[in-house]
C-alpha cells in the first residue's frame, strides 16, 4: 500500500479521519506507524496529499488529512475486457486500475467459461475492493468505470456508441491480424477489446470490425490475460 | 498450456517421444487427448511444430513429432531484475519467458529483502519450471538465460560489459527520471534495469548512471513488478 485511501464521508470538517479494519491493521502491522508520523493518503475521486497521525491504538487510527494535489492523469484508455478465470481476475483488475484505465466492461464471450459470471469475484462489493488496491498500489484515487455484461452483441452494438468517447481509436488485438500494434497519440482515446484466453472467435472479431474495430497484431506469443493487458497498454500509450 | 514442451533427449530417432507426469495428466485431463488428435508442440532449445496423439493411457502419452517450424523472434531485451517478492517471483518468471526476454539476471538491491534468497523459489529447478510454464503459453522453445547474484555491484561493475550484447541501450525506470520511456527500434538490444518495489535507491540509481544506464520516467504511478514488467517491454518494443 504506497497511498492511504480515504472515502469522502470519512473525512470530517476539521480534516480528522479515523479508521479501523483492514487499513488500521495494515498501518499498525505493516507500516507500524507512529503518533506525529506522515502517511500519504488519497481521498476516493478527489485530491491527494499526505496526512498526520494524531493517535493509533487496536481501535483506531486517527489522521489529519491535508489533501491539495491532483491525482496522476488518467490513460485515455477505455477496455472491453473477455472475463478472466477467477484466479486471473482477481490479478487483472488491480493491474487495470493501477495503470489508470478510465473504463472497463466485463464482457460475455464464446469462450469465457459460463461458470465464470456465478464467481464471487464478480461481486460488485469484490471488484471495488481489488480497484482499490489498484489505486493504493499506483497513488491514484480515481476508479476506472466498471461494469459486467452478459451478452457481448447487444454491449457492442448498441451501448458501445455511448460507452466511450467518441472519436477514439477502436482496436482488436488478434492473432491473424497483419497490422502490429502501434502507439497511439496521448491526445486521443483508445478502446481496446481484449479477448479471453484462447482468443476471440472469427463472429466477435467481426462484430468489432463491423463497429470502427481495427484487427491489430502483438506478434507470433500467445501472452497471458494479465501479461497482455499491461503490455499493450504499454504499447498503445507508449511515449514517441 | 498452448504448446506441450519436449526436451529434446524425450524424442528418439524415430521421432516418438513418451511422456508421464505432469505433460501426461495435462494432456489426459485438461486437453482429454485421443489417440489419433494432434497437439501443438516444441522442442526446448528447438523447432516448434505438431505431434499425433499414437496413444495414451495412465502410463504413458506417446507421440509421433514433426517439428520444423523455428520459434518466435526474441524481444531483443535483457533485464536486470531486483529479486521481487517470491509470491511475485513465481508471476514475473513466467511472464518474461512468455514476454520472449533474452537473459535476465535477478540481482539483490538496498529494498530487497535479505530471506527472499533462502526461498524456495529461487531453486534453480524451480525456477526452470516457471520459464517452461511462460513458453508453453506463448509457444515459444527458447528459455531466456537465467542467473542469481546476491551482490549488485560486482555485477554491474565487472560483469554487465559481457553479460548484455554491447551496443545496447540501456535503460533504468526511476520515478526522478524526466526522460520519459520512449521505444527503441527493434533492431537496437534493450538492457532494462526494473527495482524492487519501493524502487532503487540513489546509489543504485547512481551506480547504473555510471555504467550507461539512462534514467527513464514512466510517469507518476506506481506499479508492482508483475505489472511494470509487461507495460515496460510493450512500451520500449512498441513497433513505430
């Protein structure tokens, strides 16, 4: 944990906070933190700063927060995202929200297992938990949108216009593909659909062609869910 | 598993190879193979290509080998790795050797925690396991070579000139850094110097300036390991 995360309601208007459970533990066993001590903190979709320890005992942990920088600025990327194994999800979710993706939609797929959607994972009180993670890992305090859909067709044909901003560049990572993935200006947003282990099928890869997706390449490796999302947004974003 | 890894002495002159163990359960229980299917596969050190499926049973899997297709091309990357955490360890392995990296040496640094290197992980057996496992997934034969050294300095200081290829770019992401991470054509070799989490300390930092190493910038968050690997070689090996 490199930043301390602060819901809104927990800061009360003489910027005290006191906290308890897993964040007061965290900080008593793993940072062994001190009355008088600076903790970084991040306040939940807003400013981010460092914060005082007034006091800290098995009860709780008592701060005085002064929250005035900006959090860091976000990807410009939006992910159509196949869901992941369980195991793999629970990896893939911190990762998008520490490399400051804006939006994520879990999405349906041919070869997603059925299974997958009853996963406790898919919880919305879970994911929140592994966005912040994400979040307290990078210093950032701004949450990706995030949203499961269980039919990809409807998702991509009609809620897909609206999902993202509008002139953004729509690409497909695809094993046939012929063009290789390039980076893509920092001015303009990108929505990358990537698909399950196994790839997506030749009807999805055409169901994105058919909505302004290009087929891009990431060469000859087939790269794990968790490896190839960090990967191509480091591709996509990288500076030039 | 995306490709069933042979070592070359599994195959005799005949071409027919006969595994048991872990290949042989994988195969009878995850791909449920018959005699007749073929599967994909590759020769460690080797060509890649299929195998017939000539039987199998609760002893054996035997196949029939055709190999003649080289690998992928590598990434044209060395990595100089802070020994992360083990649990971290037994991610990052598999995702360089997925991620096709050359050579990598996991060095010990000042925010390295001295008991990493009595784990188990660090077994040179175990270790081996991880790369089989990352070129299974990305169907590649090629093991990027592996080393251990618990002192930083001797490495750098007298070993690095002949462990990396000479004319290569050398590159150290550190939070200061003002440069940001830019790609490097794939013609040109990578040295990559990637910190413990909590990152390299100024005389560290200092140490990989003196030896070539330009400081690089990857913006204001802060990733874990198994994330920064993949978002750093995507970024610094984006096709231009």
């Amino acid at each position: 944990m490199n930043l301390l995360l602060l819901h809104p309601n927990e800061v009360d208007e003489a910027s005290i906070a006191r906290l308890s459970g897993r964040r007061l533990e965290h900080a008593r066993e793993v940072l062994r933190v001190q009355a008088g001590q600076t903790l970084k903190v991040g306040i939940l979709g807003g400013l981010m700063g460092t914060a005082e320890v007034l006091s800290q005992d098995a009860q709780a942990l008592v701060l005085k927060v002064s929250a005035t920088e900006p959090p860091p600025p976000r990807a410009g990327v939006s992910l159509v995202l196949a869901v992941p194994r369980p195991k793999a999800l629970k990896r893939v979710i911190p990762a998008v929200a520490s490399l400051g993706v804006d939006r994520v939609v879990l999405v349906n797929a041919a070869r997603v297992e059925k299974s997958y959607f009853d996963s406790k994972v898919l919880a919305r009180e879970f994911l929140d938990g592994l966005v912040e993670l994400g979040l307290e890992q990078a210093c950032d305090t701004l949450r990706p949108t995030l949203e499961i859909r269980e039919r990809l067709k409807p998702f991509v044909e009609d809620e897909l216009a609206t999902w993202a901003p509008r002139d953004s560049v729509r690409l497909v990572p695809h094993p046939t593909a012929t063009t290789p993935l390039r980076p893509v200006p920092a001015s303009t947003h990108v929505v990358l659909a990537i698909g399950p282990d196994g790839g997506w099928v030749p009807f999805e890869v055409e169901l994105f062609s058919k909505h302004g997706f290009q087929p891009v390449s990431l060469g000859r490796r087939v790269l794990r869910g968790e490896v190839a999302v960090p990967a191509v947004l480091g591709a996509v974003r990288a500076a030039t």
